[in-house]
C-alpha cells in the first residue's frame, strides 16, 4: 500500500495522466462530503433565518410605532389649525371668550346637547353664546363647576333671532333636529330671501350678540295656499366635526377665568 502510494505520488508530480482518476474519486466522495457536511449547513442556514425572522419582526414592530406617531402627529396638526382659527376668530369678536373642549355628544333624535370642560369655576353660566371658528353653535343650558351642556341651534327647542346680511330682514330660525338644517317658518312668501343668503344674529332678545354668522339659506319655495314660505338653511358651525369651542362673554364686565373662592369674590363685591 506504501509502495502503491508513492508510485501515484511520483506518477502525479512527473504528469497529468491521474487527472482523470481524481475526477471520478471526486465524483464518488463528493455525495459523503454533502452528508457530512449537511448538518452543519442546515445549523446555519437556521440560526440566518432566525435572525432574519427576528430583524423582520422587530422592523415591523418599528414600522408600527413610527406609523402610529405619524397619525398622532397629523391629528395634533389638525388640532393647531383649529386652535388657530378659534385665536384669530376670538380676536375679531372683540369680547371675552373660553375655549372649551367637548367630553360628549348626545344627537338623539330631536335632542341635540354636548357636553364641554369648562363649567362654573371659569365663570361659565346659563344663557351664554357658544360658537366654533364658523358660527353659532348654541347656548349654555347648565353649568356645574367642572363642566357645562350646550345646547345646540339644531334642536328642536331652540330658536334664534336672525336678519338677512344682505338686507337686514329679520326672522327667526328653529332648530329642525338636523345637524345640517334650520327652519325660518315665519316668512311670508313675498318675502326678500333666497338660496346663498347669509344669516346672522340680529341681537334682539339679549342672549346672542348682533353680527354672527348662524347659517346660509339653501331652499326657498313658496306656499301659494299658506301664509308663509318653506325656508330652510344650513348651519354655518360645523355641528358634526367641532371639537373646541368657543364660550362667550357678551356684556361689559370681564369674568375670571380662574376658579375663584366664595369668600374672595365676596370681599371683591363688598370692596367695589
């Protein structure tokens, strides 16, 4: 075996005649090097794909929390413009004003209520205005210390005095129990109204200020065989989509929008 060995040593030094012999032995050992090392190519092939299983999973986890941020980050955009709009609205009113935020919506048929987080300790009162960045959103009905119901322009309980921008015509506009309706039922058929008009608040009766907007006229349609026309309009508020609020303070007298102890404000009141 020695002497076989040495003569293939010497034979494949001297020439290439054992190439084709090595060819064929490859070919016969190469099925036990698969074997042999198959065990060991399955382990890492394993251990790659758990890692890239791992990296995958933790990638998506990320990819979920960045998207979830995104969606947070859009709403407190949204958030800011609405904020902004309420500051600009509040600085062309003039008078005192409080944002508040809605807690609560009751839309019921024919009971429109929300319910907002500022109450009384803010100075917050029955009968006051309310409105969002477009409009007349409703008044006041109750108030607790923490927080107060509103109630809105399209209840049927509620109604407000109102004139047509363009010619000063007054009426008066109830609530239809319709997010996006108002009634005017007591306008005569002749009357100087058409779809595109504005209404707003004519300050008569103390509680709403004059000049606010409150709708738009969309329908007019006579009634020949009744005393008065089929009017209807569209609330300017965004009833269905506010989600602050404006509190107003009409009169002359400041209100703090601080909680006050009951016996400070009563040195307040003896002191003036």
């Amino acid at each position: 075996m020695v002497i076989l060995s040495i003569s293939l040593i010497i034979a494949e030094h001297r020439g290439n005649s054992l190439n084709g012999l090595r060819s064929i032995l490859s070919l016969l050992v190469y099925p036990v090097q698969f074997l042999v090392s198959l065990p060991s190519t399955i382990a890492h092939q394993t251990i790659a794909t758990g890692d890239l299983r791992e990296k995958y999973n933790k990638l998506k986890q990320e990819h979920l929390i960045t998207q979830g941020k995104l969606l947070k980050f859009e709403a407190l955009e949204k958030e800011n413009i609405r904020l902004r709009a309420l500051l600009a609205n509040s600085f062309k009113l003039g008078e005192q004003v409080l944002v508040a935020e809605i807690l609560s919506v009751n839309l019921v048929p024919y009971e429109h209520t929300v319910l907002v987080n500022k109450g009384s300790r803010f100075g917050v009162h029955a009968k006051q205005p309310v409105m969002d960045a477009q409009g007349i959103v409703g008044q006041v009905i109750r108030s607790t210390p923490l927080t107060s119901e509103i109630l809105l322009i399209t209840d049927p309980s509620h109604a407000i005095p109102v004139q047509v921008n363009r010619n000063g015509l007054r009426t008066i506009a109830i609530g239809s129990g319709l997010l996006n309706r108002l009634n005017l039922p007591y306008l005569p058929n002749n009357a100087d109204i058409r779809p595109g008009d504005l209404l707003v608040t004519s300050g008569l009766g103390g509680r709403f200020p004059y000049g606010y907007p409150v709708a738009v006229v969309d329908n007019f349609k006579p009634q020949p065989d009744k005393p008065f026309a089929n009017i209807f309009a569209t609330p300017k508020a965004h009833l269905d989509k506010s989600r602050e609020l404006l509190i107003v303070w009409s009169d002359s007298k400041p209100k703090p929008l601080t909680e006050t102890p009951a016996s400070e404000q009563q040195k307040s009141d003896v002191t003036e």
